[in-house]
C-alpha cells in the first residue's frame, strides 16, 4: 500500500531507471579511466630472448610494479631496470618509463664468482669467462662477490682490462678499510662510488689524499681506502704505496688554469665567435635571446648582456620550420665565465647527474658540471635530453659547476626544435 506521500509506481520507476543509468555512466567513465591510466609493459630478462607482457597502472611506482609481479629476486640479489642503452631506472612512476625495459645487472655491474686469483700487491687477477681480465683490490679465491667497474682499458693483444673494486649488498656497501679503485678528482676533493640503491655512482664522498699533493696526483687512477666518518658521510684515503704510476703520468693540475678570461688572446678564443643579439624578448620566457652570426640563426644562452657576446656554438639542430639553427653558450669576458642566473644549453647524461662542457678558460672540454633537478624531481624525464639549466646561488665544490634544470624553458625548448 501507498502511503499519501508516496509517489505514483511510474514515478518510482522513471526515478529507478535515472538511478541505473547515472551509476551506469559512472562506471563506464571509471573504466574509460582506467583504460586511460593503464599500458602494456614489455620486460625482458637481460641476456635472455623471453619476454613477458603486463597491462599495468601508470600511476604505479616502478618498484612497486616489480614487486607486486613478482619480478624482485626472492633471494634478495641485485636486479635492476634498464632502459635500451643500459641505464638504471629507478624512483619514478611507470608513467615515465618506457614501454620496453630490461631486467639484470648493467654493464658495469658483475657477479662473480672468483675461483682463483693472480696477486699484483693488493691487486687482483681474476680472468673472466669471456676473457676479460678482471683488476679488483682484494679479491679471494672460492668466493663470490659484486664488482663494480669503474673503468676499462685494452691491451695491445686485444684483451680488454676491466679495473674495479668490490661492493656488498647489505645494509652496508663498504666496510672501514675496504679497497677502492678510482680516479683522483680533476676539481675540487669529493669523488663518488657506486650506491648498490640508486645503480649508479651517487654516493658522495671526500677524496684524502694524504701526504701527498692533490695537484701532483690530478686524474690518476689509484687505490684508495674507504673510512666511513659520520660527520663527513665517509672519504677515501689515497694509498700511494698500492697504487701504479704510469710512466710519464702528468696530472691534471686545477693550477693550469688562468685565472681571468679574455677572449683578446688568440690561444683562449679556439672554438669562441662573436654573436650578434638581435631578440632579448623571446616568448618562453627569460634566459635565451636570439642572435646571428655568420653561421646563420643562434640561439643564445648564458651571460647576454650587450649587443655583441662572446660564445661557443654546442649544437645545430632544426627549428619548427624545418630550418637549421645553433644553439650557443655565451661566456662573461672577465672573471668567471659563467655566474649565478647564467642559462646553458646542457644535455643531461643517461646515468649520473655529472658532465663536462666547454670551459672558456682552458679552451677545452673540461669543465665538470653537476646538475640538480628542481624539487628532488626525478631524471627520468630529462635523460639523454638537451634541457636548458640555470647556475645555481650556491655553489657547493670548488671547481664543480653547480646547475639546476629549468623545465619551462626545458619544455619549450623541446617543443620549438627538432632533436635527434
């Protein structure tokens, strides 16, 4: 029975139905969502033909998606990502990945095995399966351990050397007193190692070099120890008695460097032209201009001030007409070359957050730059892109240009040319 404030049964139903087709519409538009929100993921076992497919949430954190995959070693070994070119991947959303990744070790990790060892000092043999050789400080035999390369070199047989030094994969990586093999710093006295967290070098540390001259052992390849002070988060003391001179070795003396930059002496101006400014009001925004020179259309990052700069071209690429154009860094002519707010056209590494570009001083490629994403964001989106950085205020290791990546003028920067 109907009560007197009941509505007529037509109504109910008309009421009803409305219901279902707004809870319908809801549904559909979540799905669409979800469709939206999802994409195939191709992953390959690295060295291995098998791959599998996965349709997963792009919002989902890449190690989240491995683990609830299952694709983390339950033995909790070292797997990483990899994209095509060998890069970790790492502390991002899938959404910033790509399609196709790649699961293992990268190159310039190995797990070994070590059955037996030739003793150089604290040198050690090990020779590989493929036939590399392998040169780690300290390895034993019937053992097995990590190793990470840090660099490679060739004999003149055709065997290839590789020098590292070895890590662990626990809570700690180094253990006081552990052997390192690394390249005494060009600038400054920090070096980095690598961090079995991130996959790459990242962990920071300070480079000692005891009694001896940082400026006599610039650029040598040497064997350090490892001390982990809290207050400095560890450095590496230089072992000179462990560590081979080559013959002939002439360091990399940060005291070669003149210390003013003009552009008038013929030796300091290779690889500099002059660039005519012509636009300082360009529409995305501060920190480029437009200029030419005889090579046609620049445009002009760094230091713009004045109707005529001084500059080296870094790239010719193609604008959005289709026409080539040449992108610059320009250099201050007194002082440093480049100071707080200067713009550069950079390309970001594919692993790492340092790099080299051209130093005005030396007229060479030497000029050690670390760059910094704005608010901790991830490399991802950068790697192995031209992206346009602006010098940071503080400049926290002599000798290391400090930048930071600007991703408005980066974004428009990406959109207004034509890159490889």
């Amino acid at each position: 029975m109907l009560s007197l404030f009941s509505p007529p049964p037509n109504v109910i139903m008309q009421s009803g139905m409305a219901f279902l087709v707004i809870i319908y519409a809801i549904a559909i538009s979540r799905c669409s969502f979800m469709v939206m929100a999802q994409k195939m993921m191709r992953l390959k076992m690295k060295g291995v033909g098998h791959t599998i497919q996965i349709l997963a949430d792009t919002s989902l954190h890449i190690d989240d998606f491995l683990e609830i995959h299952g694709l983390l070693p339950r033995d909790g070994g070292l797997r990483y990502t990899l994209d095509k070119d060998d890069n970790v991947i790492r502390d991002c959303s899938l959404s910033e990945v790509p399609d196709t990744l790649f699961l293992g070790l990268p190159d310039t990790v190995l797990s070994v095995w070590v059955e037996q060892t030739t003793r150089y000092g604290v040198q050690t043999k090990t020779v590989l399966e493929n036939g590399d050789e392998l040169y780690v400080p300290g390895l034993k035999p019937n053992e097995h351990c990590h190793v990470f390369v840090s660099r490679k070199s060739n004999t003149d047989n055709g065997v290839i050397r590789q020098h590292g030094y070895r890590f662990r994969t626990d809570e700690q990586p180094y253990l006081n007193g552990d052997h390192v093999y690394v390249k005494a710093p060009l600038f400054g006295n920090h070096v980095n190692i690598f961090e079995p967290i991130t996959g790459t070098e990242s962990k920071e540390l300070i480079f000692n070099p005891g009694n001896t001259s940082m400026n006599d052992i610039r650029g040598l390849w040497c064997v350090c120890t490892y001390h982990p002070e809290v207050e400095a988060g560890g450095s590496l003391l230089y072992q000179p008695e462990l560590t081979f001179v080559p013959p002939g070795f002439m360091p990399f003396s940060a005291q070669k460097k003149p210390t003013k930059f003009s552009p008038k002496k013929k030796h300091k101006n290779i690889g500099l032209s002059v660039f005519k400014v012509k636009n300082r009001d360009l529409p995305w925004g501060s920190g480029l201009v437009q200029g030419v020179w005889r090579y046609g259309i620049a445009f002009i990052a760094g230091y713009t001030k004045g109707n005529r700069v001084i500059g080296r071209k870094v790239k010719t690429i193609k604008n959005a007409d289709g026409r080539n154009v040449n992108l610059v860094n320009s250099f201050r002519k007194q002082g440093a070359p480049l100071r707080r707010g200067d713009t550069l056209h950079i390309r970001v590494p594919k692993s790492g957050d340092s790099t080299s570009i051209f130093n005005a001083h030396t007229g060479e490629n030497n000029l050690d730059v670390r760059i910094h994403t704005p608010n901790g964001q991830s490399f991802a989106p950068f790697r192995d892109k031209w992206v346009i950085a602006r010098v940071c205020k503080m400049q926290m290791q002599e000798g290391i240009l400090q930048v930071m990546i600007v991703p408005e003028l980066s974004s428009a920067h990406e959109v207004k040319f034509k890159f490889d």
